[in-house]
C-alpha cells in the first residue's frame, strides 16, 4: 500500500491539497463513500457540521454514501476520549416563543444536544439527517472528468455552483 493522504480542500481558493496528518476541532462526520464513476470504496469524506452534512447527501456528485459517522469529541461525550458513533438522526429545534435553537445528535451510542433551547417548550423540528434518507440516498452521475496528474475528490464540490440549500435556523 502506499501514502495514505489526506486531501483538504480550500474553499477560498478552489484547490485541493494534499496532506499527511492533520488535526480536528469539535464534532465531525464521517462518510463512508464509495466512487460511482470507478466504484473504488478507498475513501472517506469528512465533513465539520450538520448542515456541511446535509449539503454534502444532497449536492455530492458521483459518490455513493453508504454509512455515516459521527466524530464526538471528549467535551460531548463526557468520557474523556474521542468516540466515533454511528449516527442515527440528526434534528434540529427553534423555539416558538424565543430566538432559541438546539440541535440533538442520536446516535448508536448516546443522544447528544447542542444548543440553549429547553426542549419541553414548545418548538419546530426539522430532520436534517435520518437512517431513512441515508438508505433513500441516490448520488447524482456527472459525465466523468478528464484524468488529472493532480490530486482530485471523488465529490468536488468546489467545482459545483454554490448550493440552493439554505439553513433554516442560523
């Protein structure tokens, strides 16, 4: 086997370096993916929040998602130590009455929630992430780009037109 790298892309710039190690901060995702246009499963794609979580299920060319993961960090888990969690359902909460929000991550390990809103009040809910959208997920087929020395993503949404998804609660 190889070099094993870590491809971060720079939104600012539109390019995609490549890397050896790099270091995360907060709650993460990890998406398990497989290429439509190679069917190569060598890969998996990390994104840093729930709505860069639903962006990607949504917007992601040519990839396959077969299993999510979340990345929770000790200050979440209370247990001292990174854990890497199925992931269940991600919902998100606004207040009726209050400019309040939360949002609550289950997952095959615990239910984890973030945010000030008291959930006994009342409140909307959107589902941002669930097992069932993940099973109903289709990618989208793009006509295959040229073969590139450079070092490509199997979902180069930096390539894409900005997305029509916007997040309902800020």
């Amino acid at each position: 086997m190889g070099w094993q790298l870590i491809y971060i892309l720079d939104p600012a710039e539109r390019k995609v370096f490549t890397r050896t190690h790099c270091e995360l901060e907060g709650v993460g995702f990890l998406i398990t993916i497989t290429s439509a246009q190679t069917e190569m499963s060598d890969r998996a794609a990390m994104v840093s929040c729930a709505y860069e979580l639903q962006y990607y299920m949504n917007a992601a060319p040519d990839v396959v998602i077969s299993h999510v993961q979340m990345l929770c960090p000790p200050a979440l888990t209370r247990s001292g130590r990174w854990s890497l969690e199925d992931l269940d359902q991600i919902i998100c909460f606004q207040g009726i009455a209050t400019q309040e929000s939360a949002v609550v991550y289950r997952t095959s390990r615990g239910v984890y929630k973030m945010g000030e809103l008291d959930l006994r009040k009342k409140k909307t809910s959107q589902v941002w992430f669930s097992k069932k959208r993940l099973e109903n997920h289709r990618p989208r087929i793009s006509v295959p780009a040229p073969k590139s020395a450079s070092h490509q993503m199997y979902a180069p949404l930096y390539l894409r037109r900005k997305s029509t998804i916007r997040p309902k609660f800020a």
